[in-house]
C-alpha cells in the first residue's frame, strides 16, 4: 500500500469513495434483525441484571 502522505487529494477522495462504496455494499448484507430479537435480547438483559442484582444482595 503506497504512503497515503504522496497521494494528491484527488487520488485521497476516490479511494475514499471507493471504501464508502465497499462499506455500504457490506452493510446491505448484514440482515437487519427481527422483533423478537430484540425481544429476547431485553429479557436477556433484564435476566442478567436481576442475576447481578441478586448476588449483590
């Protein structure tokens, strides 16, 4: 990889472009999660806080 500190500011704004393009690309790919994730998510959280309040007492 060549020392970013040569590039001129047009080869820095392509390559930025290109790596918000490859970004964007990889983040289309993730699924976006469903309900009842986040449901189970919250009662997850709400278990291990009452497990951490528990011991605490």
């Amino acid at each position: 990889m060549p020392d970013l500190t040569l590039l001129t500011d047009e080869e820095l704004l392509e390559r930025r472009i290109a790596l918000g393009r490859s970004l964007t690309t990889a983040a289309d790919l993730v699924p976006t999660p469903t309900p009842s994730f986040f449901e189970k998510l919250q009662q997850d959280i709400d278990a291990a806080a009452a497990e951490w309040i528990g011991r605490r007492s």
